[in-house]
C-alpha cells in the first residue's frame, strides 16, 4: 500500500478534498475579501452601549410627569388667589369701615388744660371722632357747590372725593376679579385666567392710586391747619400720624398684586398645557 492510499483512507467522509465529487463548494470557497473594519475603540463601545436602566419603575416615573406637574400648580395658585385674594378684599373693607386713617394724638395739651376739653381725634375716610363724644360727619365732597369756601378748601374737597370714589371702586374690581376667577379656575380657560389677573392688577393700581390721594390730602389739610393757626408752637405738643386703617390699605394692595400675578401665572401653566395637547 502506498503512502497516498494510506492516507485516503485515514481521512473522514465528509472530509473530501475540493474539486472531487461530492464535495461542497461552498465549504471550501473563501469567503469574499471587503474592506478592512476597524475595531471600535473605548468611546465608540461606549456610545453604542445601551442607556442603563432607571433605578425606578417606569410607573413612578409617569407620574411625575408634565402633566402631574401641572395639576400640583394649578391646585397651589388656586389655594394661594383664594387665600390672599380674600385677606385682600377683607382688608380693604375693614380699612374703608373704620375711622383710624389720621390720627392727632393732643394728649400733653389736654393734660395742660387739666383735661377740660377733647382735643385728640382720628378720622376716617367719611368722619371724625373725638376720644370723649360722638363723630360727626365730614363736609360732603360732591355737595358744596352754594357753600362758601376758599379754594383751598375746594381743593381739598376734590382731592376727598377722589379717593372716596377709588376705594370703593376697588372693591368692585375685586369682587368682579373674585367671581371671574373662580369660573376661569373651574374652567382652566387661559384667556379667562389672563383677565382676572390684568382685573386684579388694575383694582391694585386703582387702591395704590387712592392711597397716594389720600397722602396727598392729608399733607394739604396739614399745611391749611397751620395757616390757620398762624403759631407752629401749637403743634410741637401734637402728634399727628397715620392710622392702622391705612396700614391695612397698604397691606391689601400688597395681596391684591399677588393675587393677580398668581392668576397670570395660572394662565401660564394652562396655556403650556394647551401648546403640549396641539403639538400631541
């Protein structure tokens, strides 16, 4: 036997060399040669890497999702223009009903006097009271026309009626912005939102308006007192200040421009929510 039969015989059957009979092209046919793809580097694994898994269910994630987001702010603005939208309009009404917007503290003239006579007073937007006897009303600002004043006086009585008109106008604005705000609230309507808040944020510039008045009138009435008493000795024992009536009134403009700023911002937040439903 020779050395070729001998290894014929040794390989396998399915072992057939290529070109004979029975042998499979494929299995000897050497894959086609393409170009050369180079291994990808460190940042490349890294990039191609899937994004790790969150720590957390995809159900707690949901949650906390723009629109969850949206319903806590719109239920902390609807509490906060509650809240401070009433103690605005209950500030004013209280300031408005009580008569402690001016002050004149006469007590050392009344302790020199033996206390024969009231001198201290506080007053109010519609009288003036004396410590010891009953208020009387102050002169009607819209029914002087036959009364004879100086044009001071005139003066002072427009400047009266301006901020007698203003406060209570801002009362109104604030109940019209209360029941406009409390529909558009319901209704998470954006223009409705929008304004309630520009409503409220003019009834503010209408109070700070009368405020700055009523300052204004206070200092005028001031310097006709000294005209009339010709001595300023007299009031170096008086004391004349401000009342926490209008304390109050700074305090409810204060609320008042609050409240229309959350109802802009409510606005806000319904009208991105409104842009995410169309862009869905």
């Amino acid at each position: 036997m020779s050395s070729e039969q001998a290894s014929n015989r040794t390989r396998l059957p399915m072992e057939r060399p290529c070109g004979l009979p029975g042998s499979r092209a494929a299995a000897c046919a050497s894959p086609p040669a393409g170009p050369a793809v180079p291994a990808p580097s460190g940042t490349d694994r890294a990039r191609a890497s899937p994004p790790p898994a969150p720590p957390f269910p995809s159900a707690c994630i949901s949650s906390r999702g723009p629109a969850g987001s949206m319903r806590v702010s719109l239920s902390v603005l609807s509490l906060l223009v509650a809240l401070v939208g009433a103690s605005s309009f209950v500030f004013l009404v209280v300031a408005i009903a009580t008569d402690f917007w001016y002050i004149i503290d006469a007590s050392r003239l009344e302790t020199a006097a033996n206390g024969t006579a009231a001198l201290s007073s506080h007053s109010g937007l519609w009288r003036t009271c004396r410590l010891r006897s009953k208020c009387y009303p102050l002169i009607n600002p819209f029914w002087y026309e036959n009364a004879n004043i100086t044009d001071s006086h005139r003066q002072l009585l427009y400047m009266h009626g301006t901020f007698v008109i203003l406060m209570p106008l801002s009362l109104i604005l604030m109940i019209f912005g209360g029941m406009t705000g409390f529909i558009s609230i319901l209704a998470r309507a954006y223009l409705l939102l929008l304004m309630t808040g520009l409503l409220f944020l003019f009834g503010a510039l209408v109070t700070l308006t009368g405020i700055g008045v009523y300052i204004a009138y206070s200092a005028a009435a001031f310097e006709e007192a000294v005209c009339l008493l010709r001595s300023k000795d007299v009031l170096v024992e008086i004391d004349i200040r401000f009342g926490w009536s209008l304390a109050l009134v700074w305090i409810s403009f204060v609320a008042e421009v609050i409240t229309g700023a959350a109802f802009l911002l409510a606005a806000r937040v319904v009208g991105l929510k409104q842009q995410r439903e169309q862009e869905l």
